[in-house]
C-alpha cells in the first residue's frame, strides 16, 4: 500500500469513527446526568421524531432524540446550565441564567441589593431576600441614613453620623442652642432665634430696659 493510499484510508477511519465517539449519550427528561456517558447506540437513518427533536437535536431512533451540546430533555427541549442556577434561577439557554431578584452572577451565586449598599453596607441574604446590613452609624434601605444618637432639634437633619445640620437661627452639636444676632443683656438669655427670655426687673428686646416698680 502506498503512502497516499494509507492516508486515505486513515482519513475514511476519522470520517467514520468521529461522529460515532460524539453520539455517546441519549436525551432522557430532566435527567441530570452529564453528557457523555456511554450508552449502546443505534443510529436509524429512517427514525422519525414526533414531535420533532428542538436545538438541533437529532433523531437516532423512533421517537428518541440525541441531544446537541447543552440540551436536554425528550426533545431536546431544555437548557441545561453548568454549575446548575442557584437560587431559584432559570437556564434560558445553555450557561446562561435568568436570575430572580435579589441574585445575579453568571448562576445567580452572588446576592445583590438594588441599588447597592452605601456606606460601608453588606449585602447579604436574609430569609432568601437580599438585604444590606448597615454599619453601627448608618441605617435605611441602602445605610443612606446617617445616625445621630444625641437627635436633631428645632428642625435640624443629621446629615452624617453625629452632625446635624442646622437651620438659621440655630447651632450646637443638636441644634439646641438659638442664636441672637443682638446679645441679650443683663442676664438674659437667649431662647430661640433673636429672641431673649430676660432676667427681672429688665425687659425689652435685649433687656435693656430697667421695669420701674412704681
């Protein structure tokens, strides 16, 4: 035999035996066996498939479809995902999950807070239901919050952990503390915004004014 007629022959042999290695497994429904593993196959030329088999599936024998890569089921009708989706998550098709809310990642692995978790915030699984867990200073859905343990007065905002923000008029670490443009004078003392609570026997706006007892 010359060497480009073994050549021939060799590559006649691959035509032939290449198919036959990758028809190894048969699609059985919701089956979680892996591809690949070896069953006795029967190839029918004149099999028919009814309904037909779906992804490029193909009828081996009557009614029995061989799968194509990362299909499964009696007709090749499902996705199959691998690792499998977590969490309650949906193979659309294969490696690819819909993940329900609250998971995402490639298998909806990952837990995930809409939004985000501000402030140093951890998003975790609570009960099956994303949540962010918030840092000591920080509260809210998403720890957007700040917390100002000493309360905000007169219409003040903690606007960070401990600060508050206060309106005109106001100061101190709680807004507590009311502001007179004008000082209020013998003693008396300021109560809320330019206003003074004065000390007997004065009186006016700044207590300035000495009351005549008789």
């Amino acid at each position: 035999m010359t060497v480009l007629n073994y050549r021939s022959v060799l590559s006649t042999i691959r035509l032939v035996l290449v198919p036959l290695v990758l028809l190894v497994g048969v699609c059985s429904g919701g089956s979680d066996v892996p591809r690949g593993v070896a069953l006795p196959f029967v190839f029918d030329p004149k099999a028919t498939c009814d309904p037909p088999c779906k992804h490029a599936g193909i009828c081996i024998r009557n009614n029995t479809c061989f799968c194509s890569r990362g299909y499964e089921g009696e007709v090749c009708q499902y996705a199959s995902c691998y690792p499998k989706c977590k969490n309650g998550g949906e193979c659309l098709r294969p490696g690819k999950c819909r993940c329900p809310s609250g998971f995402g990642g490639r298998y909806c692995h990952k837990v995930v807070c809409d939004g985000g978790c501000w402030n140093g915030g951890d998003c975790i699984a609570v009960n099956g239901v994303a949540k962010c867990i918030c840092p000591s200073s920080w509260t809210g859905s998403k720890c957007q919050d700040a917390i100002c343990p000493q309360g905000c007065k007169n219409g003040g905002s903690c606007v960070a952990p401990g600060i508050c923000s206060c309106p005109e008029g106001w100061l101190g670490g709680a807004c507590h503390t009311a502001v007179c443009m004008k000082p209020c004078l013998n003693g008396g003392k300021c109560v809320s915004p330019d206003t003074c609570r004065c000390r007997s026997p004065f009186t006016g706006p700044q207590c300035e004014e000495r009351k005549k007892l008789f």
